[in-house]
C-alpha cells in the first residue's frame, strides 16, 4: 500500500508537469514539490528537439525524486518520451524505484491498427516481461507528451479530453482553460507571472492511485510553461511550482 501511495505523489506530478516547449531546441526545467511547509521532492524536465529534413522530432525525459529525509514517501523515477512533429508519441518508457523494488515498462503505439503496445518488466531481480495491448478509444498520450502537446496548443483545452494510460490502465483525462488570470510567484524569474488556469480531471484509476481533480496555471504567452499545480493525494494538498529554467532556441 505505501509504494502505491509514493507513486500517487509522484506520478500525479509528472502528469502536471512534463512537456516541451513549442519552438525550443533545449530546455530543462525544474520544480519543487511541496506538502504545506515541507519541500517533499524535485521534478527536472529535460527537453531536446532534433531536426531532420523537414521534420522536427522532440524528446522529453523527466527525473522525479523524493526528498531523502522523507522516509513515507520515498521514490525514484525516469521517464522518457518520444514525439514526431505531428504531437503524437511514438515510444515511452518508465522506470521507478520505490521500495527497493525496481520496475520498468515500455510502450509503443501502432497507429495503422490503433493499439497501444505495453511491456511490463516484474520487479527485480526476475525482470520477467509481460506484452498485451489495448485498442485507442481517441487521441492518447503518455504524461509527458500530453504536456508537450497542450503547451504547443495541439490539445484542445476548453472542454478538452484525451486519453492516458499508466501501467495496466487507460482511460480519459479531461481538461478545461478557464478565463481566470492569476498572479503567480515564480522563483526561476524573481517576480510573479501572469497566469491562465487550468482545471482538470483523471477519470480512471489506476494501480498508482491518481485519478481526480487538479488545478494548474499556465504562463500566459506564446510559448507557455506550466509555473503551478495543486492537486490533492493521501496526504492532503500538495503544491508543485517552478524553481528555474534553463532554454536554448538554436538547433545544432
């Protein structure tokens, strides 16, 4: 039950907090994540774009970590991500460490017969894969890539839905921009930050526990970057806001 509740915290966070941005070729992110006073854990986003012909395809990799001093909650996490120009993912691929137990899977979507293909590796030291898939109900995105695709403004946002997965279970995720503008503080630019609200709502569960509502704000520009979240777990309320950011717009 408590490697299930870490990556709620974690996993959850991830959702809110990974992306691209839409014209970068670089950018590394990070964020804190805290549980009233307490700092509890750090996100780093890190974002490549590589171009090739006409064609720009986009790499997301996010490292997710608990704080050590937080014993109830301890966890490690990679994730990685692969987008073609067109927004949607090709591969994904996780690893978690909670627990001691290390766990991996990996995902590959098929989109002539709309089916998303997942590897699930038992922990170790077995390691033992296990292959199924499952058809796509609508447009699907791994935590990642749907970041990357809502702040390129390939996911429609007023009243907007797609679909997610996590482990063994897929289902709807659903996203509404409201005309609510707030001041928010961001530490990475010393000042606060006009920024649009984002309510949102995962409608599956899943065996990490994160399913319900959120709230999250977008800096409200060209090219946005998620600068806050709030959203709830087995702790209470949890805050995610944005430490510093690093961006390079030149292709190599």
């Amino acid at each position: 039950m408590t490697g299930t509740r870490n990556k709620q915290i974690w996993g959850v966070a991830l959702l809110l907090f990974a992306g691209a941005s839409p014209v970068l070729a670089r950018e590394t992110l990070t964020y804190k994540i805290s549980y009233g006073p307490f700092r509890i854990g750090t996100i780093i986003l890190q974002t490549s774009s590589e171009r090739r012909a006409d064609e720009v395809s986009y790499t997301v990799r996010a490292i997710v970590r608990s704080k050590p001093a937080v014993f109830f909650a301890r966890f490690f996490g990679v994730y990685e991500s692969e987008c073609a120009e067109d927004g949607y993912p090709r591969r994904c691929s996780v690893t978690e460490l909670s627990h001691g137990d290390t766990v991996r899977s990996v995902y590959s979507f098929d989109y002539q017969d709309s089916l998303l293909i997942r590897r699930l590796f038992d922990a170790e030291p077995s390691g033992e894969a296990r292959l199924d898939t499952i058809t796509l109900l609508g447009a699907t995105y791994d935590g990642l890539s749907a970041i990357h695709n809502i702040r390129r403004g390939k996911i429609q946002l007023q009243q907007g839905r797609f679909y997610s997965f996590y482990e063994t279970t897929y289902g709807p995720v659903d996203l509404r921009l409201l005309e609510r503008f707030d001041d928010v503080r961001v530490k990475a630019l010393g000042r606060d930050v006009r920024a649009r609200l984002l309510e949102g709502e995962i409608l599956f569960e899943g065996t990490a526990g994160w399913s319900g509502k959120f709230k999250a704000w977008l800096s409200n520009d060209p090219c946005p970057v998620f600068v806050q979240a709030k959203l709830r777990v087995f702790l209470g309320s949890i805050k995610i806001t944005l430490e510093s950011m690093e961006q390079d717009d030149s292709f190599p």
